[in-house]
C-alpha cells in the first residue's frame, strides 16, 4: 500500500490535517484500506407484509467508520453501500431527505425509480443519477432479475425523512420515526 508521511506536505500539509480531521492518531504515517465488497456482510431487511426488501452491504462500515457518522465525528465524510433488491420488491418507501445527497450507480439489473414530481423512470446496469435534499425517491425493481446499485450519501449532523404518503418523519441521528401533527409554536412551553 502506499504510505504518506504526515508532515511530508508540511507542518499544516494536507496529510496532517486529513488525519486531524478524522480523529486518528497515527505515530507518523497512514496506511490505505482495501475492503473486497464480497467480502462485506450483508444486511438483509424486510418488511412485515413483504413490499420492501433490500439487502445491503455497508461499504463504510467494512472500511472503518460507524454507520451515520460524519467527519464532523470522527467518521467518514460520506457512506458507501452496495445494495440489493429482489425482483418485485421496493428498497425503501418513497421519501425524500432534508440534507442528505444520494448518488447511485446500476451495477446490475433494471428497475424503475419514480422521483421528486412522482415521474417513473427505467434503470439499467450503467445509469447514473442524484437525488438532492428535498427531491423524494424511491427505487424498486419490476424485472425478474435482482436489481444491484451502488449509492454514495454525503453524512450530516442531522436530517430529516420525510415520507409524502404517510406524513412520517424519520429524525437523525436518532433514528426515530415518528408521526406529528400540527400544533401552535409556543403549545406546551409556557
């Protein structure tokens, strides 16, 4: 592997400030890490009436770093994860995220993604796209073949999911969902 000496760019050189910056403390050098995506274990989730399902390797997390954890805590600036969805399912209900920016690349597969305005679009092994914070998303796969990407989310302190069809809210980085309902700004302060 290749090393690189901390100060070798100087004293506030892009090497010491790298490794400031992500918390590690390495005596004088770094060594990069190489994970093989088949050797990362899968998560596989399902829901409880079968409409989603989606098994997904935490490419990040083979890498190094907790899962939701930006630089800003000593993680990863971004998350990388292979995903999966078997043919007929969906990987995630139709939301959208109010920081977060997901890029995705189709390793394998075809499968359809509806977007921000609830347009459907065909995918295949090859396409590219972005969603940013605000335009919902869904991806699932209407082939025979299991549908394969790659997605690339940028971390944040926090966001918030929203759901359009049920009004829920998924708060992170607690990671609760919850279900609100309108009030008056100062209901319950004074």
């Amino acid at each position: 592997m290749t090393r690189c000496a901390l100060g070798e760019l100087g004293e506030e050189g892009p090497s010491k400030g790298h490794n400031r910056r992500l918390g590690r403390a390495f005596p004088g050098q770094f060594t990069m890490k190489i994970v093989n995506s088949a050797a990362v274990s899968a998560e596989h989730r399902k829901s409880p009436k079968g409409s989603f399902e989606i098994i997904r390797r935490h490419v990040s997390v083979a890498l190094g770093t907790a899962r939701n954890v930006g630089a800003w805590g000593n993680g990863h600036p971004f998350e990388v994860e292979i995903a999966q969805i078997p043919p007929g399912k969906k990987g995630y209900p139709y939301h959208s995220h109010a920081a977060q920016t997901e890029y995705y690349a189709v390793l394998s597969g075809s499968g359809v993604v509806t977007d921000g305005t609830g347009g459907r679009s065909q995918i295949k092994a090859g396409d590219h796209f972005i969603f940013l914070p605000g335009e919902a998303h869904q991806i699932a796969n209407d082939s025979a073949e299991m549908l394969e990407y790659l997605v690339i989310a940028d971390n944040h302190r926090a966001d918030v999911t929203t759901y359009p069809a049920t009004g829920k809210r998924m708060l992170m980085p607690e990671a609760r969902c919850v279900n609100p309902s309108p009030t008056e700004y100062y209901d319950g302060e004074e």
